[in-house]
C-alpha cells in the first residue's frame, strides 16, 4: 500500500493509504462528478 499525500491550498494536509478500495471509491466520485457536469455545464462552485 502506498501513502498519498494532498496539501490543500489553506495549507491543511490529507493523508490516506491507497488500496484498491480507496482506487475504487474515488473513480466512482469522479465518474459522477462527471456525469454531473455533462447534464449541466454549470454545475459546480466557481463555475
């Protein structure tokens, strides 16, 4: 397993360890933040 790292732009830092399960978990965030996205282009905050 391998650790990864996120640094927030307020300087807050996340930590997780990468399983495949945590692989999974966030294809399935990003596949719907996606479909979100091509039902209305302005979906979002800052858009």
């Amino acid at each position: 397993m391998t650790k990864k790292q996120i640094i927030s732009k307020k300087g807050e830092t996340w930590e997780y360890e990468e399983t495949p399960e945590t692989r999974a978990a966030l294809k399935k965030l990003h596949d719907g933040i996606r479909k979100l996205e091509e039902q209305a282009p302005d979906y979002g905050v800052g858009k």
